[in-house]
C-alpha cells in the first residue's frame, strides 16, 4: 500500500480497505487506522456490507497499540464479495 494516500473520501477509504482485504483476507482496526488512514473503519466496513454486499465477518481479537497496551479490536475476515 502507498504511504501517501490521495483522498479521505468514503469512496476512496472503502476502496483502500477492500483491496487490503482481498490481498490479505483480513484486517484489524488498527491496521486499518495505522495503514491506510482510515479512522472509522466500523463505518467502511458496515457500507461495503450492508450498501455494497460483501460478506466480511467481524471477530475480536487482543492485540496491543503501538504504546504496548492491550487492547479488544475487531479483526474483519473477507468471506465472499459480491459477484459483479
């Protein structure tokens, strides 16, 4: 992924996160806050669901912030995606 993203748009925020997904399967919150510059990925993540039908599953998961404190985030698992 390209460390200088070009747009904050919803558009371009979901596009950046479903492309991380079908490269990787799956990402984490702050993954996606640290990565790819998205600060509410709940709210991606619930548009490319419930607007654009891809089935993503949400499991939690511990994992620590970058000041080593651990944390419950959500970890989104790419199941199918939507058949154009």
């Amino acid at each position: 992924m390209d460390k200088f993203i070009h747009s904050n748009s919803a558009q371009d925020q979901r596009k950046r996160l479903l492309d991380y997904l079908r490269t990787h399967g799956s990402i984490d919150t702050i993954t996606a806050r640290r990565e790819l510059d998205i600060l509410m990925p709940a709210a991606r993540l619930h548009e490319l669901r419930h607007k654009f039908g891809h089935r993503i599953d949400t499991v939690r998961t511990k994992q620590p912030t970058e000041c080593g404190k651990l944390h419950t985030v959500a970890k989104y698992v790419l199941l199918g995606e939507v058949q154009s």
